[in-house]
C-alpha cells in the first residue's frame, strides 16, 4: 500500500478485475465469461473447481459438456448458481451468479 502511494496503483493477483465483476446485491454478481474462476472464489468465498478451464465461462461449459445458451443455469459447487445471459461467437459474455445462503435454500 505504501509502494502504490509513491508510484500509483499496482496490480496484484489479490486484486479482482471490477470491469469483469459487477455486484447486484449482496448475493448476486454479473460476470463476464472470461473472468477467472479464482476472482469469483475469492469474491463470494466459494470453492469452483474446474478440472481444465481457469475461466468462468469454461467451467460453466465444462459443467454442461457443451456450448451454453442463453438462459441455460448451472450449478457451480454447492451453493453458486450460473445463468449465461448473453453469448457472443461462442462465448459467455455475460453470466449472472447468485450465491444461496442458509435463508434462501429450500426447507
């Protein structure tokens, strides 16, 4: 912090791309397809494990063992809802994520 007062803003891998990340609300985000799996972890405190994609957008298609479409919802882990929102050429350009707490999951 006291590096970046001298010299102006450092990008590190702790920091999370907020072009890529828009909060909702408390429990919800829109995400680009491309952001990286380990920003949303970190943004919601989740755990999404994808055995080959770094991407948001690749492990929703690796979840669905196919291209998305619009509407289409996956769940990411236990508790992390994924609706892809817009596609562009073949990817995700828009993915809104809501994660479940204690008060929204059934009875």
């Amino acid at each position: 912090d006291l590096l970046e007062e001298l010299v102006g803003e450092i990008s590190d891998e702790s920091d999370i791309d907020e072009n890529r990340i828009k909060r909702i609300d408390k429990v919800t985000i829109v995400a680009h397809g491309d952001t990286d799996i380990k920003d949303v972890n970190r943004f919601f405190n989740v755990k999404i494990e994808a055995e080959t994609n770094r991407t948001l957008g690749g492990a929703i298609m690796e979840k669905l063992g196919a291209l998305p479409k619009p509407g289409e919802t996956v769940l990411l882990g236990e508790n992390l809802s994924a609706t892809v929102e817009e596609m562009a050429d073949r990817r995700a350009t828009k993915i809104k994520l809501v994660k479940k707490t204690d008060s929204s999951k059934p009875a």
